[in-house]
C-alpha cells in the first residue's frame, strides 16, 4: 500500500509527507521497478501518478509540477530557488518507524541538472542539498540540522557535515565526476563510531559516526530529501526510489543492486518514438500470430479485443483470470482479468499444448497487453483447446523484456540483459528477430525461438 501524506503541527510552510499523488500520467515514465525481497523500513517511489483511484477517493498530493516522468515510474524533481520541501517523519501515523537515527543506511537515485568540473561541466550554484536529518524542536518552530548531505556549488564534491562536539564539522568527503541528466545511486550508512557513502555502488569514502539526537532532547525528527527544510538550497535535479535501511547493507547487497539497475536507469523515461515503435510491433506482432494459427487450424483469423473494464475491482492481490466462458464449442473465449495493480499492464499468452510438469516448457505465444479490472474475449481459438496466461510486468534484468516473456516465449534468461553475450540485448535481438540464445549479428535461421517478430525497420 501506499503511503499517506503525513502533516503535523508544525509551521505551514514545511510539509511532512509520505505521499501519494493522483494526478493522470505526464508523459510516459517506464513501468516502476517491482517490490524486490529487501530488509527495509520504508519505501517512496514517487509513482502514484501510475494508479488510478475511485472518484472523491483519490488522497492529497503535493504540487503536480514536483514530478516527472523518469525510469523507475515517476521522480521527485528539487529545482529553482525554492520550493515545497519533501519531508519524511520519524514515525509514521501509525507509530512505525520510517528511518533509524544511529544504525542504518538511506538510498536514492539523483540525476543531476549540472555537472562536475572534471566532466568540463558547471555544478548547482549553490550548496545543493541532497538529504538532511533535522530536529524540529520541542516546539517545533526551530528546525536544527542535525547533518546535512550536500553538493558543492561548483559540482566538485559531496559533503556530509554536521554538528561537532564544539563546532560543526565535515565528517566524509568525495570527489564527484557526474555530468549533467545522468542518474546515480547514492547510498549513505551509518552507526554511533562510522559512516560510509557509496556512490554507483563503489565504496568512496568513510568516516567517523555522524551526530544524531536522543530522546527526550530532540522527540520531532525527520529526513528532508533534496533541499533544506524551509525548501532553499534545492538539489537541482530529480530524485528515485527512496529507500531507509535498519541496518547495514551486506557485501551481496552492494554487490547486486546496482548493476541490476544501472542500464534501466540510463535508459530514462519512454520516447515516444520508442512508445509508437513498440505499440505497432506488439500490434503487428499479434497479427501474425493470429493468422497463422487460423491458417494451422482452418479458422478465420482470430480477433483480440479489449470489451472493457468489469463491473467490480480487485486490487493489490496477484493478478489473476476469473469469469471464463467458452461458447459454440470453444471458438470464442471470455475472461476477465483481476488483482495486480492499476496503471499497470499485464501480457496475455496462450499455447495449445502443454508440455510436462512446468508451463515453461511450453512454447507460448503473445497475444496482446491490457490492463486489470477488464474483460478480454478472443474469438476463432482453435478447436481442439487453448490453454491461457498472464505475465507480470516484472523485468528483473532490466533488458526492456518482461520475466514472463522471456520464460515463455523467447526462452532467454531473465535474470541476463544479454543472454547470449553478443553486441546486442535480448530486447533489441527479439525486435529484429534475432535468436537471443545465439551469438551472432545476423538473423536467427535456427528456428529454436519458435516465433515470427515484425520489426518496424523493414
């Protein structure tokens, strides 16, 4: 579930958010990363935008502009001079803790609007606030930093700096060689004695324990992601997945994040160039399949259609079918698709055979793409039976294929952006129907992926 926005009794202009946002879609973000298996304690993805919610239900957002369409759904964009800051509490409203004070870590992507000397580039201008823990003050009226995470304002280097014991002081420092529009993943950990920063998932530095409040001196504590907490200073650029760790993150932790998202991250929002070229290949694609399975079987061609959205809803469970109806002996089949996530879409396969114990030994054709809480009806299926099923969004490897694609019908490794090692992804081998199992730079002969691909550069 989502967060709600979170305000307290705290001066107007500082707004305490764990949000969610309601608005319909910018432009066309890439589907959001899926929930992965991580010990954490809180999450904000900034991609509410992606869900859809009943009328007069939808909850409170913060200012539209704030987001933008990015590769993981949407980002949290910090720019200007000043703006509504991105507040995170201490404690949720229902008491649970959204980040430790003096054992964890906090990570995030940041793409950058500026660049670093090093990369013959201009910084922010300004000391460009990445992330701060401030204490509001028993009254909450007088905001203390407690330490701040920030950039220099020539690009030059990353800061953290904080309260001493007498004075403030730097406690890690890391030269920076980003260029402008391009994403990095930052991870900052901590404990009472040591700190550590991590940049694109390399250990750059490390440092004493950053300084945290205890109880009863400083009860009002929270995060502020890209500015200070009166909303000055801003990061200039945009912020992903945000995530709080209770503990530190493992070698194996390091070691597989990041480059389980680095490419996707580099590929950025969708073009509309690539969105139209995907639409009519998926189009075109299905058309085929459905001609040749007629022509195999003596049929028409088959139609695929959307009949549109089910009387009733049900969400936030695995997606499913239900309602399935079959009448005049087969030829036309009827089915409604349930659960999974609104503003998400889910592939449709089917195969007329079965093969052992696995439904991955199949070889299964992709029909079309929709969305939950709708009813499909595919009409001249053959005869002699079908055998139906959804695939999810996930895309583990970040290679443009979703897992169920590449488990059913490519027969490639989800888990490898390039299965076969060669100059090209399995993504782009299969739009130019390539076998992404060989490698090679020209076209699969083999038969072995058992499928035609239309590719729009013919």
């Amino acid at each position: 579930m989502k967060n709600e926005i979170v305000r307290r009794l705290i001066p107007s202009w500082i707004l305490l958010v764990q949000f969610a946002v309601p608005f319909v879609a910018l432009a066309t973000p890439r589907q959001p990363l899926p929930p992965l298996p991580e010990w954490t304690l809180g999450r904000w993805h900034f991609d509410d935008a992606l869900r859809q919610y009943p009328f007069n239900a939808a909850p409170a957002a913060i200012p539209e502009e704030s987001l933008v369409e990015s590769w993981s759904g949407y980002a949290l964009q910090r720019a200007g001079a000043r703006g509504v800051p991105f507040v995170v509490p201490e404690l949720s409203d229902a008491n649970r803790l959204n980040f430790t004070t003096d054992t964890g870590a906090i990570r995030f992507w940041f793409k950058p609007a500026w660049g670093s000397p090093a990369a013959g580039e201009r910084g922010p201008g300004n000391y460009a606030r990445l992330l701060e823990m401030v204490s509001l003050g028993n009254d909450r009226t007088t905001p203390a930093v407690q330490w701040s995470l920030y950039a220099t304002p020539d690009g030059s280097a990353l800061y953290v700096s904080g309260q001493g014991r007498a004075r403030p002081r730097d406690y890690l420092r890391a030269d920076l060689q980003w260029s402008a529009d391009t994403w990095h993943l930052v991870l900052l950990a901590y404990t009472p004695t040591n700190s550590a920063l991590y940049l694109d998932g390399e250990l750059v530095t490390t440092g004493d324990g950053l300084p945290f409040p205890t109880a009863p001196a400083a009860p009002t504590l929270a995060l502020v992601l890209g500015s200070e907490v009166a909303g000055t200073g801003p990061a200039q650029g945009d912020f992903d997945e945000l995530t709080t760790f209770a503990r530190l993150p493992s070698e194996w932790d390091l070691a597989w994040y990041y480059p389980a998202h680095a490419r996707r991250a580099a590929q950025g929002p969708v073009s509309e160039a690539e969105l139209l070229a995907l639409q009519a290949w998926r189009e075109a694609l299905a058309k085929q399949r459905a001609e040749r399975t007629a022509a195999q079987l003596g049929g028409g061609t088959t139609m695929l259609r959307l009949v549109g959205s089910t009387s009733s809803c049900l969400t936030n469970v695995p997606v499913f079918m239900t309602n399935i109806a079959s009448p005049n002996h087969g030829w036309t089949v009827t089915f409604d698709v349930q659960g999974g996530t609104n503003g998400h879409l889910y592939d449709i396969f089917t195969t007329t055979a079965l093969v052992g114990n696995n439904v991955t030994n199949a070889q299964w054709a992709w029909l079309e793409q929709g969305p939950t809480c709708s009813t499909y009806q595919y009409t001249n299926q053959p005869g002699a039976g079908s055998f139906y099923i959804l695939g999810t969004p996930k895309d583990s490897d970040g290679d443009g294929l979703t897992d169920a694609v590449e488990l059913l019908v490519t027969k490639s490794n989800p888990g490898l952006s390039n299965t076969d090692g060669d100059d090209l992804d399995d993504y782009w081998e299969w739009r130019l129907g390539r076998n992404p199992k060989i490698p090679s730079t020209m076209p699969d002969t083999t038969g072995l992926t058992g499928f035609e691909v239309f590719t729009p550069l013919h």
